[in-house]
C-alpha cells in the first residue's frame, strides 16, 4: 500500500466576470493522479498559477477537491472519522515557502517548535524543553537560540525552525511548498542537505513543490 494515493483529482475555481456578472469556472487541476511510497521523495514543477499550491492544500486536507480522492495510509483524508484524520494530520507535515508568515512573530522559537508536541504529546515542562532542544539541535541550531523571536533569526535558520517544528510528531510525509524558493543559493543548498539528512534519519517521506 502507497504511502499517499492521489486518485483523478479535478479541481476548479470560479470566476466571475466584470460586465455580465457570471461565473466561469477556471480548472487548476485535472485529473492528477501518482502515488508516493514510504521513504521516498516526489518532486513537481509549474508556472505560477498552475494550480501546484493548489495541489499542495488538497493533499494537506485544506481544500477538498470537486472530484478525486486522496488516500493517505489507506485512508480517505476527507471522508475519515475525527479520530482517524486527527491521527493523519499527526503524520502529514507541512513547510511553507514564507518562513516569516509561518510562525507566530510574539512566539519564541521554543514555543514555535513545541506548538505539536503540545497538542498530541503529554509531556512534562522538561521532558517538552529537552525534546525542543533536541529539535534545535537536529536541525543545526542549539539551546541558546530558544528564547529568540523570529525577527531574530535569518531566513534560512528560520526555516530551521519550521523544519524542526515539522519533524516534532515524526510525520510519515512532510509536504515542502516552495520551501526553499525565497532563500539565496548557499542557503538552499545546506537546507537541502539538511532534508537530505532527516530523511535519512527520520525515514521520511517528501513531496516537493
């Protein structure tokens, strides 16, 4: 069984035109269909508009596609049962292409990265901080930057924080939109290495817009 199953996706937006007042629908996917097995990675590229966001929400349970079926861990993510899609989410990640608009700006990077283990672990302060830093550390950062704000971090160690943050639950696949686009060469190339190394650590999947 796939990891993540997408089956004839079709979705559509509607437009409405300035004189006439009618609305045109606008296909931005049609009929996608793959698959992504465990432990690997799958890459997609577009022009803008060409519905690769689009794709991105659909498969994260954000928008739910007019037609098609996503299937993830052999569930259908938008037909399960509270119990079941909050276990999925659990397992589906996402690291978004604006590190800034990410993250909370009044939120210490320490509270950033414990915002899952809150919501699906029941630790203890310590247990929670030690688990924090252990994160900071995984991906090439330290204790001492805990208490720092984001406005405090570059772009590329802020994305090591949203890196970090989605690896907290240990996900199964963690979706990456544009999540290097907005970062200068050199930087692109360590956070890259640094996925490279928590797949490889982690046993994580990847699907790359």
């Amino acid at each position: 069984m796939s990891l993540l199953q997408v089956n004839e996706v079709t979705h559509s937006y509607e437009n409405r035109t300035f004189f006439k007042w009618k609305n045109r629908s606008r296909k931005v996917l049609s009929d996608i269909t793959f698959s992504i097995e465990e432990g690997t990675c799958l890459g997609i590229l577009g022009t803008s508009g060409s519905g690769k966001s689009t794709l991105g929400k659909v498969l994260l349970g954000l928008q739910k596609p007019q037609y098609g079926q996503i299937l993830f861990q052999g569930h259908d993510i938008y037909n399960a049962d509270k119990h079941t899609r909050q276990k999925l989410r659990r397992d589906l990640q996402v690291v978004f292409q604006d590190s800034h608009s990410a993250v909370n700006p009044r939120m210490t990077a320490e509270r950033i990265i414990a915002e899952p283990l809150e919501n699906y672990e029941k630790l203890t302060l310590n247990e929670q901080k030690r688990a924090v830093i252990e994160l900071l550390e995984n991906v090439g950062l330290d204790e001492k930057d805990l208490k720092k704000y984001p406005h405090q971090f570059s772009g590329g160690q802020l994305q090591r924080v949203n890196i970090a943050r989605a690896i907290a639950l240990k996900p199964k696949l963690i979706v990456l939109d544009e999540s290097v686009s907005s970062l200068d060469m050199v930087t692109q190339t360590l956070i890259l290495e640094l996925l490279r190394e928590l797949k490889e650590d982690f046993g994580l999947s990847y699907f790359f817009i």
